[in-house]
C-alpha cells in the first residue's frame, strides 16, 4: 500500500512542469521513483500470497505477452478513441496474440529455428 501510494506522489510530482524543465537526469531519477514503489509491492504481494500468480489466466497472459506486445500496436493504430474501442482492443489483439502464437509454436519453434542446441548440430 505504501509502494502504490509512493508511486502515486512521484506520478504527480514528475508531470509539474518545475520538473519538466529539469535535466533530464533528474527526470529519470523521479521516473526511477515512480517505478521501483510499484514494482516492490508487486513483488510483496505476489511473496505474501503465492496463490494469486499460480491463476491459469495469468499463466495464458504470460505464454502469450511476446506476441501480445508484436502485434498490440498494429491494432491499436487502427482503432479509434471510444469505450468500445478498448473492449474491441483487447478482444483482437487476444485472438491475433494466441493465433500467432500457435503458428509460432507449430511451425519455427517445433523445428528446432530457434533452439540453441541444434544450431551446431551437422
């Protein structure tokens, strides 16, 4: 609670336009601290209570965030700014991020493209 409440002040510190005038050091070092709060009490959470990253809905998301992040900007270029734009949003770039991932997985990494140990093989 105290991380996302230290992130929160930093998030409001580093839009003042004080700050924005700042090097650009010092505007990374408040980022840093905007951050590294959140970041901890993740990790706190997820050491106090195991059970909440051991959902099979977060264990999907994570299969499938590299192609999630290949293909969210495509969508998102091609959708307006409406509510109903978030809902379409996610929806498509869910089924081209798992669609992509099955081709993925059927066809460059089941032939041994990206694993390591046949690259030497002759």
């Amino acid at each position: 609670m105290v991380g996302i409440a230290c992130c929160l002040i930093f998030m409001v510190i580093t839009q003042l336009s004080e700050i924005k005038s700042q090097p650009f050091i010092v505007q990374n070092v408040l980022s840093l601290l905007t951050c590294l709060p959140l970041a901890l009490s993740v990790l706190l959470v997820g050491y106090l209570i195991p059970m909440l990253f051991e959902s099979s809905v977060l264990y999907w998301i994570g299969i499938v965030s590299y192609e999630v992040f290949l293909i969210h900007i495509f969508v998102l270029n091609n959708l307006g700014k409406s509510v109903w734009a978030i809902f379409i949003f996610i929806a498509v770039t869910g089924v081209c991020a798992v669609v992509l991932h099955l081709l993925l997985q059927r066809g460059l990494y089941s032939h041994g493209r990206f694993n390591r140990r046949n690259t030497y093989e002759k």
